[in-house]
C-alpha cells in the first residue's frame, strides 16, 4: 500500500508540474531555484558571517596605529601644598607621549594581510555560490531527465499488460503457447521492474534538489 502511494504521489507531482513544463518556462524555474539555494543553503550563511568577521578586523587594523601612541599623566599633589611657600622644582601636572616606532612600520603590513584576508573570504563565496547555482540546475535538470523517463517506463508498462491480458486471454482459449505467454508476462515484469526504478530515481532526483534549496519543490512559487 505505501509503494502504491509513493508512486501516486509521484505521478501526481511529476506530470502536473515538471512533465508540463515548456524549455522556457524550465530554464526561468532553474534560475528561481538557483536563487533560492543562493540565499538559503547553509554554508553560504557561514562565509557571509566570515566576510563580516574579515571586514570588522580590517576596520581594527586601519585604527591600529593608535596602539603606537602612549600617554602617561602625573600629579604631584605634594608639590602642590609646597608651592605656596617654596619654587616648584617639578611641575605639578605631567602628560607624557610616547611613540612604538616599530608599531607605527607593522601597521600598514596588518592592513594589508587584513584586506587580503576580506578578499579571499568574498572570493570563497562567490566560488561557493556559483557552485551552488550550478549545481542545483544539474539537478533539477535530472529530476526533469528522470520524470520524462518514467513517463516512458509507464507507457511501456501499459502496453505490455495489454498484451499480456490479450495473450492470456488466448492462452486459455488455446490459441498460443506457453511459451510465447511466458515471453510476455516476463516483458511485463521488465517493464514493471523499470517504471518502479523510475519511480525510485524521481523520488531521489527530487530530494536531491531540496537538499539545496532548503524546501519543497512543491512550495516553490
């Protein structure tokens, strides 16, 4: 009962919508789902959170040559209250700055390595895209390779249980041989075996395209 199902619903699904399907129509589908796999696979997700990572350490390494500069305060309240009776030797308040020079030749090193790292990272996910656009259209174009070879598989198994109704009904007039019914009813049963490994590779072809765009084919608008 559950293959019997299965195969309903393939049927249901596979000439509805892909069997009439025009090549024009197809190749705008194609783009639609390449589209969606682009937004929602996963692993494009995780290089647009790596390119914002690569992008904030750019920003921290254009500002780093603020690490260069150190300043130092000082307050002598003592000489403070001494000041009042006596010269002051030290001054009172001190600010003191001092410059890291081999920070100062470093930083335009870090800016680089940083901007080349945000540049490998864009470059990964556009590779990663255009595998993924590409690849979600040479599956879809299986699932359509797949469904229109069912459709063959169960034409072929229509006829062939017409012919073998005809043979046994012969048969069992007399009029052939067992021979000749055994040649069909084995036709039949090639036939039968192939629509149902038609079935299994529509059901494959199918959840292999879900798998990257993150649905149901079913729920594609």
């Amino acid at each position: 009962m559950i293959v019997l199902l299965l195969s309903s619903s393939l049927h249901a699904q596979a000439f509805s919508s892909v069997a009439a399907m025009s090549d024009s129509t197809a190749i705008a589908f194609m783009d639609k789902l390449a589209k969606i796999a682009e937004d929602n696979y996963p692993q494009n997700e995780y290089f647009r959170g790596k390119i914002g990572v690569m992008q904030e350490g750019v920003y921290q390494a254009r500002w780093s040559w603020l690490n260069t500069l150190s300043m130092s305060y000082q307050y002598n309240p003592k000489q403070a209250v001494d000041n009042t009776t006596t010269s002051s030797v030290f001054p009172q308040f001190g600010i003191g700055v001092t410059v890291n020079i081999g920070n100062i030749f470093s930083t335009p090193s870090k800016i680089s390595q940083a901007e080349a790292e945000l540049h490998a990272s864009q470059a990964s996910l556009n590779t990663q895209i255009s595998y993924i656009r590409a690849e979600v259209k040479r599956r879809f174009a299986k699932y359509i390779q797949s469904v229109d070879l069912l459709k063959i598989r169960q034409r072929a198994v229509n006829d062939s249980e017409s012919e073998m109704e005809y043979i046994k009904h012969k048969f069992e007039k007399g009029e052939t041989t067992i021979d000749e019914y055994n040649k069909v009813l084995r036709s039949y049963t090639d036939n039968l075996q192939g629509k149902v490994t038609s079935e299994g590779d529509v059901l494959y072809s199918k959840i292999s395209v879900e798998e990257l765009i993150g649905m149901k084919l079913e729920d594609v608008k």
